[in-house]
C-alpha cells in the first residue's frame, strides 16, 4: 500500500530528535515493514507464540512511572517473558526476574525501595517443564538490559543474540550499573554468537518476525514485531509500562532519553496503525490477565 507508507513517511519526518540515525532507522523499518505486510498476497507467519509469567512487581507509588499522575496509588506489574516457534528454528524474547530472586520469600527490592520483584518459578524452569531446555533455543532477543528482562540471559548463550550496538555498548561499557544494568546476568551472551544491530532486523528472513528500534528508555531499547497466522503482535519492551500510559503519552521520568522515547512511541504507534498489530504491554497485569499463557499459546 503505497500511499500508506508515503503517510508514514511523513509522520515520522515530523519528529523532532537528536537522535537523527535512529529516527532514520526507524523510518525505514515502519515504511519496509508496513508496505510489505500490506500488500503480500501470501503472508508468512510463525507457528506460534507463547507467554510465560516471569515474575511480578509490587510498587508503593505508580506515578514512578508516570510522573506527577496517581502518586502514592500502589502498583502492579507483571514481566513476561515469550518463546516464538518457527518452521525455521525456536526464539525466545526476554527472559525474566532473576531465577535466584524465586528463593527470597520477601522478594528482591530495588531502584532504592520504589519497587520489589517477586518469583514463583524462573524462566528457564518454566521451558523445561514444556520439555523445551534453554540451551536448544536457537535466536535470543532482549528488549534491554535491566534484570527483569535480561534476568536468565546467560542460560540462553547457546543462541544467537541480537541487540541494538547501542544498548551492546552500553551494557558493557563503564556506566552500566548507572543505567540499571546487572552484568553478570548476561555477561556470557558475549561468549556466544552475537549480532550487534543499527536498526531493524527481519530475524528468519520472511518478515514473520522483526525487531525493530525503539531507543529512549535505554540507550537500545527495541520492540519485536510477530507475525502471527491470527495477525501481527508487537511485544512493547518497556516502550510503554501500563496502557494509560500509552493513552496520554506519559514518559517515565528514569527514561535514558525523553525525546527519544516519545519519538520512539509516536513511531511505533503509526507501524501499529498500519499493520493493524495487536500491542502486547510487557508488564501490563490487567492486559496480561487476558492472554493465554503456557502451556497455552497464540497463534
């Protein structure tokens, strides 16, 4: 659909940012993957997408994450975690709470006391018990690098690991801590095979499954776009926390960068416009509450 892209097009010039490559790299993807999935004939797809629980967050004070708005109301959120199956191979997209924070009956509290995590059981056991063992997962994608969502990276080095070089560099540069980061949760991705990103990447080659830049709440922040055979899903990262959020385009105060990440959600939300997905929010509980979980799966 030609004229949708060349509207997209020109929404995405009307941003304003420092950040010009990314905004660049943005537009491309929105435009190439938005034209393309309008008008394929034949669209492939993956075979399915399962959610898994990966722990919860219990907060004193919502407006952490959106400033100035429901102080003081106390907060709920989950961390999901997804394994997509392809004819083509298995990839996992985030990995959860901590596997060690399941042994602490009072949870892990972090960011200065604003938020506890809790942990029934990890990630990785999870897959186990639906016979799938971690080191047989062939892709791995992170949305970024704070630990309830690289929590059990390392369990997945056998795989091939995507991440936006921004967020590669940040991760293991020397402000890593400053940024919330936990290296030795996945310090041995980078003995595996890893795939350093400036900007969108189409992870089987058949548009079924692209990441897409979204940078703003950390320096490489990304979102994954999954083609199902019921339609597309966007898996948000932390792009938004809570669906009023995305409402009224409420920025975390804590975000890496402001202007990027309103960038960022003003292009997402014209890709979700055109493709028509269905937008996943990572952490929203009442949203999660919806959705079948393992050993459930979409499709």
């Amino acid at each position: 659909m030609k004229s949708a892209a060349c509207a997209l097009h020109t929404s995405v010039n009307f941003i304003s940012t420092k950040l010009e490559r990314c905004k660049l790299a943005i537009a491309v993807t929105l435009i190439s993957v938005g034209s393309t999935y309008a008008t394929a004939d034949v669209q492939n797809t993956v075979t399915s997408l399962t959610v898994f629980e990966c722990g919860r967050a219990q907060a004193p004070d919502r407006s952490f994450w959106s400033p100035g708005v429901d102080v003081n109301v106390e907060h709920s959120l989950v961390a999901s975690c997804y394994l997509i199956r392809h004819p083509n191979g298995t990839m996992v997209w985030d990995t959860g709470i901590p596997a060690l924070v399941a042994e602490l009956p009072d949870g892990l509290a972090v960011a200065g006391g604003k938020i506890r995590f809790f942990l029934d059981k990890s990630f990785p056991a999870q897959l186990k018990e639906q016979g799938i063992s971690p080191d047989t997962i062939d892709h791995l994608a992170i949305s970024h690098m704070h630990p309830d969502h690289a929590g059990n990276a390392n369990v997945f080095s056998n795989a091939t690991w995507y991440v936006q070089e921004a967020e590669y560099k940040a991760a293991f540069g020397p402000n890593a801590k400053a940024l919330n980061f936990i290296p030795k949760t996945y310090e041995q991705l980078n003995n595996g095979k890893v795939m350093k990103l400036r900007g969108h990447h189409d992870v089987f080659g058949d548009g079924s499954v692209v990441i897409v830049p979204a940078p703003g709440h950390t320096p490489g922040h990304q979102i994954l776009f999954v083609r199902l055979p019921s339609g597309p899903v966007i898996l948000s990262g932390d792009l938004w926390h809570f669906r009023s959020n995305r409402e009224h385009g409420r920025i975390p105060g804590f975000n890496f960068d402001q202007e990027a990440t309103k960038n960022s959600m003003e292009a997402i939300n014209s890709l979700i416009a055109i493709t028509g997905a269905r937008l996943l929010i990572q952490h929203d509980k009442a949203q999660s509450i919806t959705i079948p979980h393992a050993p459930k799966s979409l499709k």
